[in-house]
DNA sequence: TGCCAGGCCCTCTTTAGGGCCTT
C-alpha cells in the first residue's frame, strides 16, 4: 500500500469528552492543501466540564433531546450527527482518490470516535468505501521523526512554526497539523509505519 | 449509588506502573 500516493486530509475533532466508548463529535473540520471541511454537531449528552473548558462549546438542553450549541456563549449552526457525518463523507469523496487521513493522536482518539459514531448512523460502510479506511497517527510520526520533550500539538506548533494559533478549534488544528506535515516532509517508510487501518475492528 | 478513558511507550519491565496525548 503506496501511502505516498495518497492525497493526505488533515482531521481534527472537538467532543464532549475524553471517553472515546461514550462521547460525541460536537465540531468535525478537515484540510487538505486549500479544500476545507468543518460542521458543528448538536450532541444528545452533556458537555464533560473539562472538555468544555478547552473547547469553548456549551449546550441547552436537557434529557435525550439533541442541545442547542454554542462556542464561547455564541449560537452556532449545528447539525445532527447524521446530517454531519454524511456531509464529511461528501467531502471526502469529492477528492476522487486514494485518502490517507491524518489526526494528531487518531490511533487513540479521533479514529475511535469517529467510527464509532459512523457505525451509530450505519455510514461506516459508506465511509470506508470512499475513503478507503487509512489513517496516518501524527502524534507517533513526531515520536518517530523528532527527540523533544512534549508532542502536543500546541508545543510543536510553537517549535516548529512561527505563526499564531488558537488551540482547540478544529478548523485552526488541521490547519497547523497540515502546516507542520508540509514542515517535516516526512519519508515514505516513516509515514508508512505511522499508518494503520481500523477496518475489521 | 457511585463510579467515570485508554492505547502507546518507556523503564528502576514482562507476575507493572506511570506519563503522554486526545476533549
């Protein structure tokens, strides 16, 4: 499998939470060279204090009515899960190639959350069968290329690039994650390795 | 009721524990 060949979209996700097993996506954005994604989520649970202290979302709402959602006490256009997750798939079938989808800690977070909130809408065919299924973890590719002390996106967005940068919003972290892939230009065998699929799980 | 993540990597390791990283 040629990940080279790939063409390379950079996915970032905002949740409700840390608990891949039970959160939901409130913001989804991707980037890929000047093609850009993002939609927000109205979530049918609550927003865990600690994720909306660095994400900014919080929700009205109550029960197992979707909330209404807003990021740093303004309304934004959500959409229900469903509606996002198959606009996502849209976008990602508009590339007509080979995908290698790229997330900062995807092995453990996003690609958990992901598929498991594609499998709830049954659109977990449908996306493998657009994007083919591969994922690229930047966070174990910075471990394979670099020797520094911390890997968080923020800390390497402030070694490896002099630009500024709000953490946490999606649409800002793909666009970092894709600045700093073009930085490293990291070799085929690296990004290989750095590559998996969690199709069959 | 009360609880509340988990995969990966490193090492003072493998009969384990702790820190990193994501929200």
């Amino acid at each position: 499998m040629a990940m080279m060949d790939r063409v390379v979209v950079f996915f970032d996700l905002e949740t409700t939470g840390l608990d891949t097993s039970r959160c939901e996506i409130l913001q989804l954005a991707a980037i890929s060279d000047d093609r850009r994604f993002n939609v927000f989520i109205s979530p049918c649970r609550d927003i865990d204090e600690g994720a909306s202290r660095v994400n900014g979302f919080t929700t009205h709402g109550h029960g197992s009515d979707p909330r209404s959602l807003q990021l740093h006490g303004q309304p934004v256009d959500a959409v229900p899960p469903m509606r996002a997750l198959a606009d996502f798939i849209d976008f990602l079938s508009s590339f007509q190639a080979p995908l290698l989808l790229a997330a900062h800690n995807a092995r453990a977070f996003d690609v958990v959350v992901l598929t498991r909130n594609l499998q709830r809408c049954s659109l977990m065919p449908r996306f493998l069968e657009v994007s083919g299924g591969w994922f690229l973890d930047t966070l174990q590719l910075s471990r394979e290329l670099w020797s520094l002390k911390s890997h968080k996106l923020k800390d390497l967005v402030s070694h490896f690039l002099n630009m500024p940068f709000n953490a946490h919003d999606a649409q800002e972290d793909v666009r970092v994650l894709q600045e700093l892939y073009m930085k490293w230009k990291p070799n085929q065998a690296v990004v290989q390795s750095c590559t998996f699929s969690p199709a069959g799980r």
